[in-house]
C-alpha cells in the first residue's frame, strides 16, 4: 500500500492500521459546503458532497460513492463491512445498508482525518 509521506500519525493510525476517530471530533463531521472529497492519502475523489447527510452518528456520512472510488470488503470482525479507498485501499471507514436513513438506505460512516475537501465554491 502506498503511503502518502504527508500524514501525520493520527492520519497513518486511521487510514492503515484502521483505527477510528472520536465521534463527532472530525472537521467534516458537520461541514456544509459543495464540492468533492478526496482519499487523503492518495487523492482520489471518493464522495460528492450531494451525497453527504447528517445521521447524527458522529462521523461525516454519505449515502452514495463516486463510482468505482470505494471498495466494500468484509471486515475481520465478520460483522461490519469496511470501506476502502480503490485506488490505494487506504481505510475509510464502514458501510451500514437497511437503516432507512435516505432514500439510498445505505450509510457511508467516513473518519474525516481520511479525507481531503476540494470546494466547487
């Protein structure tokens, strides 16, 4: 795996070893503005900000992907399904499908200190 050598340790804690953010800590959490979200480690554009809502969990959340930016692979506590960046498989986070939150029924629970913002403003 590519390692962008720009991350801090908090940032490298997240995106390879796949640890998680405190809830509502993240700068996108609550962030309104338009544009795109990027993978931080290599750039790649995951989420448009259209597909962005608040479910009030804690973490920034998306009920859609750019396609073909994210990959969704079991994770190894057999529960969860994790979401990862598909061009550099840097941590995301996790995906929740059935909660009713939005018409799409499937939540993207992203850690924001996993993603860059480009402003389309």
């Amino acid at each position: 795996m590519f390692i962008n050598p720009n991350l801090s340790p908090k940032e490298i804690s997240i995106i390879v070893h796949k640890a998680t953010e405190m809830p509502f800590s993240g700068k996108f959490n609550t962030y309104k503005m338009d544009g795109i979200y990027l993978c931080k480690n290599c750039g790649t554009a995951l989420y448009r900000s259209d597909d962005k809502f608040n479910s009030g969990c804690g973490w920034p959340s998306f009920d859609d992907a750019i396609d073909g930016a994210v990959k969704e692979v079991m994770d190894k506590d057999g529960r969860r399904v994790e979401i990862v960046c598909s061009s550099c498989g840097g941590h995301l986070g996790h995906v929740f499908k059935g909660e009713g939150f939005t018409p799409k029924d499937t939540r993207h629970c992203v850690n924001s200190l996993s993603l860059e913002f480009e402003s389309n403003e």
